[in-house]
C-alpha cells in the first residue's frame, strides 16, 4: 500500500500562520452572509451547513491530533469523508452564522494548540496522516469552503498562491489513496505536475496503484503538467472546469504522451 506522508513534511510556522489567516476571513464571510439556507453552487449542502462542516472538521482533526476518537484504518477515503460529514451536520444542528463564525476561530485554535503527533494518526478518510498533512488538508477546507460560501452570498473570495501549494502538498500526499483502481486497471504513466512558483511533484500510477513524491532534478516523465496552482486546485475540488483554466493558460500539457493529462483527472476520486 502506499506510503501517506511520502512528501516531506511543510513548516509547522508556514501551515499555523496560513491556517490562522484563512480563519479569519472565512469567519468574515460566514458572518456577513445572509441566509444559512442559501445553496452553495455545485453542492447539496446550504450555506449554513457548510459553516458547521468547517467548525467541526477543526473540532474533529483536534481529536485526532490528540490521538482520541480516531476511526478504524480503512480504503475507501471519498466515501468515507462523506460518510463522516453526514454524521457531523446530523450530530450539530447550530446553523445559526453569526454562532458558527464565533464558534469557528476557537476551534481553529484548539486544533493549533495541540502539540503535533510523532506518528501518523487516523482521520476520517481512514488514512494515517501527519499533524502536516492533517493541517493541509483543514487549510484546503478553509479556503475552498470559504470560496463556496462567498459564492452562494455573493461576496469576493480569492485563495493565494500560496495557500494553494501548501494545500496541494498535502492532496498530492494522499493522491494515491484516491486513486480508482478500477478506472487505472490499464493505466501505466508517469506524470510530473509542475505547479508555478512551486515544487514538481511525480505521481506514477502503475495499473491500479499509485505512488507520488516530489520529481527529481533528472526526472523524465512521460506526461507533464504545468498548473497555476490556484486552478490546479480549484479544477481539482471540482470548483471549476478544466477546459476553462486550458483556455487561460492556466493549465498546460506536455511530454510524450500529453494525453495522459486528461487521463490523471479521470482516475483520480475527488476528495
């Protein structure tokens, strides 16, 4: 089975620093919506649920990072996440904005507070992760929630170069559990993703198994990607259409085999 945590681990000061501003203006936004009932566009989920999906993911992670409450090890981790965030709105009814967005810096804090694990510890997605890339992951839901809530109360929400490749070191991290083995049964590449302004990291899929970690120097592969890492990660989240961001030059393919581009997106579960 691949190995989580593969990639190395980001600065503990970098991932508290950018947590803590995303907070911030996520709880803005929350604050300054005006109905909880809104939808929020693409999803099934209303404004309000998806402010106490935020609140207690942070409030969950805190429980992993203390090594309570931890899940059984397991495959499966989209459905898994689902299953999870069902039972988090069924368990917290408060969908109340201006109490989520109080309830929202607290929590982010808590989970800040705690000393990081030495071990990778079981979250949700049944996978063992690292304190860094537990707090990729929570800043990756800081931002792309709070892009969802903006949108659907008609307020602005940018997401920084910078937040996106912390966030996309921690998704590349776990790629290989997303991987569908069914769909890359045939599938045998490897694909270097060159994120602007950022690392190059290799995924290698290999008929159903994955594994990725940063390129090396020398490293040829036979597909690359050169991605913004705003719309590598928006296309990722299922945020925007890849073609659009194509059009823009935000996303480019080359290699030997360019094609496989396309085909990473399609064997590839969102998370």
């Amino acid at each position: 089975m691949p190995e989580i945590n593969a990639l190395p681990d980001v600065g503990r000061a970098a991932l508290s620093d950018a947590i803590r501003g995303a907070a911030v203006r996520a709880a803005a936004v929350i604050r300054a919506a005006k109905s909880p009932d809104a939808m929020v566009p693409g999803l099934s989920w209303t404004v309000g649920e998806t402010a106490a999906h935020l609140v207690n993911e942070f409030v969950d992670y805190t429980a992993y990072a203390q090594g309570r409450n931890n899940p059984a090890a397991g495959d499966h981790p989209s459905r898994r996440n689902a299953e999870a965030n069902a039972a988090q709105l069924r368990t917290d009814p408060d969908r109340d904005l201006a109490s989520l967005a109080d309830r929202l810096l607290p929590a982010v804090t808590g989970f800040l507070a705690v000393e990081p694990p030495a071990q990778p510890l079981i979250v949700s997605n049944g996978l063992a992760l690292s304190w860094s890339t537990m707090s990729s992951a929570l800043l990756g839901e800081l931002v792309v929630h709070g892009l969802d809530i903006a949108r659907a109360s008609g307020q602005p929400w940018r997401i920084d170069r910078s937040d996106a490749l912390l966030v996309l070191d921690g998704v590349l991290t776990m790629m290989p559990r997303y991987l569908n083995p069914k769909r890359a049964a045939n599938v045998r590449a490897s694909i270097e993703i060159r994120l602007r302004g950022g690392p190059r990291y290799l995924v290698e899929i290999d008929h159903g198994t994955a594994v990725s970690g940063r390129s090396a120097a020398q490293t040829r592969p036979d597909c690359w990607v050169s991605a913004d890492p705003v719309a590598f990660l928006k296309v990722g989240f299922g945020r925007t259409g890849q073609w659009g961001q194509i059009a823009r030059g935000k996303l480019l393919a080359g290699g030997r085999k360019p094609w496989l581009a396309t085909t990473f997106g399609t064997v590839v579960t969102r998370p």
